[in-house]
C-alpha cells in the first residue's frame, strides 16, 4: 500500500493521538520545559538509552551544569566522566563542542528555529526537529524510530526503515499530518505513543485507538512492519590489558583519536586476532612498550570481560602486573602511560567496562 491511499486517515490520526497522549503520557522532568537547552540535554542523552537509564544521566547533567555556559566551561573530561556508561562517546564530546559553539556564536542563546538550529555541531534533523517543536512550537515534525514503527504499521509502509531514502517518504507523510495547533504535543504524542503502545514486540492492538484505521492490524502485518534491514555482522575484537602496577599506583593513560572511546582511559593494550595472548607475547608488549620494565611477581589470574558495541564486541583480557620499580620516564613519554593511586583513577573518565574492573578488581585488592 502506498501512503496516498492512506491519506484520508490524516485528521483521525492527529485526534486519536492527542485525545490518547495526556491520558497516557510518562511524567518526565524535560516535559515540564521550554528551555531548549534543557530538551537538547535530554534529547542528546535519549538517544544514547531508554527513558528509565538515561533519567538519572538527565538529571546530574542539569544539576552539574545547570546553564549551556556551565556546561561549555567544563573541562572535557569532567563530562566525559559524567557520560560515562552512556557509550558514543563521541556524542559527549560533540555536546560539549555545541555547548561551546552555541555560547561562543550565539551569545548562550539557543537558536530558535529548526534551520538554524541545524547548523550546531551533532544536531541533526530529529534534534532541531525536537528542540525546534518543544522550545519554541515550531510545526515541524519529529522521526525517530518511534515515529517510524507507528507510520509504517499506521499507514501500511513497506520502504526499509535503515535505508536512508526512505526517510523522505516517512518525512513526507509525518509533515502532512502534523496539525498547526499543537504540534509540539502532536510530536511528544507519536513518539509516546510508539514507545509504550505500538511498541515493537507485543503492541497494545486491542485497546488501541487507531485500531480501526491501522493497515499492519487490518491486514495482520503487525509483526512485519517496519521492514528494517539488519545491521551488518559486528566483529569481534580481543583487548590484552596490561595492568601494571607499583605500590599504591597503575598505569594508565588517555586513548587517542581514529578508535573507539577517544579521550577515555584505559591501561596498557595490545590487540590480537584470537582470544589468547600468551606468556611469552606479554613480555614482548611490556618491551614493547619501549624500555626495561621489570616486573617482581607473578601474574595474577586473567580477568576477562566483554563490552558490545554497535558494530564491534570487545573481549578483553585484564594482565595484572606488578613492576618491580616505577615505570622509567622514557617509558612513561613514549607509552602515554602515567601513574594513579585508586582515589585519582575513580576520577578519570573510562569505559564502562574498565570502570567495572577498577571496581571489582582493582580497588579491591
Ligand atoms: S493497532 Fe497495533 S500496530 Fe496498529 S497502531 Fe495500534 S498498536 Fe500499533
């Protein structure tokens, strides 16, 4: 079915919506707010995680940086430390640059139009979408992937959901149907109704008010649409940390650009295609690492952790190594690896999966 033959179910929809949305809503602090600096925050933050994860993150981010100016003057790795167990950390990094940008080009003042808004690094359509609607209720309508399940089902789309043209047709179609009264609570609507009434798996067709018009239930597609093609296979990658350590204090150091977890922490590392790195390859890594490094006793048991990614797996293996004396500063210059005591490491921003070894291992011990 094309969304033509469709069209005439446009008012209905908009009705069904706003009559189901105050009767069903979620009480969530960002929609109690007109500040878009506030509805940025959560939007950057929601689409890392579900509401019910990403609510506290929300929350100390407003009360940590209350202003986009507190939010531009923190150092980086303060906010990094504050995302940490988000992931994409990328995505903190973009946010803290726009916080930087909106204060250093528009004065602090988020822009208030979706064309504008635009222009802000790591906003793209959904989020000016978003912030445009919310902050200033400009008739623009949102897409995420609420909005798609609810259109393709609602409306009988059969275009793959992943593939980047079919965004027009859904845009095309969400932009008919958006009213010119309300169209911020039409939006907050959609997307609502997508994440707790026609969910994904099991959605709520028999107390549904769009029943009778919806074209998956009518022609039991439920289950079919959206079409999404999957993602490409993840690959699997085998991290060999080594944790040395000397007295009170590990090595660590901040990882580079051009790889997962930019700006982050972790230990000393060597990549290997298999799972095993044996005895004797972790003395070539501790050489490797670009001077005499001696170590006094032997390993401890290798701990070993995972971490799934969008597009890769991380098996990593934990190496605890005692050095006999602290690193030599030649070491320490061309590795990047400096020293902590437990208390200095619990600041630094790090994977969550480095952070859960500290804490389960390392600082236990
Ligand atoms: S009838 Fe079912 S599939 Fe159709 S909109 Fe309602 S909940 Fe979604």
């Amino acid at each position: 079915m094309n969304t033509q033959t469709a069209l005439p179910a446009h008012p209905y929809f908009a009705q069904a919506l706003l009559e189901w949305y105050p009767r069903h809503r979620r009480d969530l602090p960002w929609r109690h707010t007109r500040d878009p600096y506030a509805i940025w925050l959560s939007e950057v933050i929601l689409q890392q995680t579900r509401v019910k994860q990403g609510l506290p993150y929300y929350l100390d981010f407003v009360t940590t940086y209350p202003t986009v100016h507190d939010l531009a003057a923190a150092p980086e790795e303060e906010v990094l430390r504050h995302w940490q167990g988000l992931g994409y950390y990328s995505r903190a990094r973009n946010m803290h640059h726009t916080a930087q940008q909106v204060v250093r080009e528009y004065g602090g003042q988020f822009p208030n139009n979706y064309a504008e808004l635009l222009k802000l690094r790591g906003v793209g359509q959904y989020t000016a979408a978003a912030i445009a609607s919310f902050a200033f209720g400009e008739k623009v309508a949102v897409l995420d992937g609420n909005v798609f399940r609810v259109l393709s089902r609602v409306f009988g789309i059969t275009a793959d959901i992943a593939a980047p043209a079919s965004r027009k047709e859904f845009q095309l179609l969400a932009n008919q149907l958006i009213p010119a009264e309300a169209p911020d609570e039409f939006n907050q609507a959609v997307m609502e109704f997508g994440a707790i009434q026609c969910t994904p798996v099991n959605p709520d067709c028999l107390f549904c008010p769009l029943q009778r018009e919806c074209y998956a239930f009518q022609h039991g597609m439920v289950n079919q649409l959206p079409v999404k093609t999957k993602a490409k296979a993840s690959r699997t990658r085998y991290f060999h940390y080594l944790v040395l350590r000397h007295g009170d204090t590990v090595y660590m150091r901040r990882r580079g650009p051009k790889d997962i977890w930019h700006g982050l922490y972790d230990f000393a590392l060597t990549e290997t295609e298999t799972p095993e790195l044996s005895a004797l390859e972790v003395l070539d890594t501790l050489e490797a690492l670009g001077g005499q490094v001696a170590t006094n006793r032997a390993e401890e048991p290798v701990q070993a952790l995972r971490h799934v990614l969008s597009h890769q797996k991380v098996e990593a293996r934990f190496h605890s190594i005692w050095l006999e004396a602290p690193l030599p500063a030649s070491v320490i210059t061309t590795s990047g690896l400096a020293p902590y005591t437990a208390s200095q490491t619990e600041e630094l921003p790090k994977p969550i999966m480095i952070a859960n070894y500290i804490n389960n291992r390392l600082n236990k011990n």
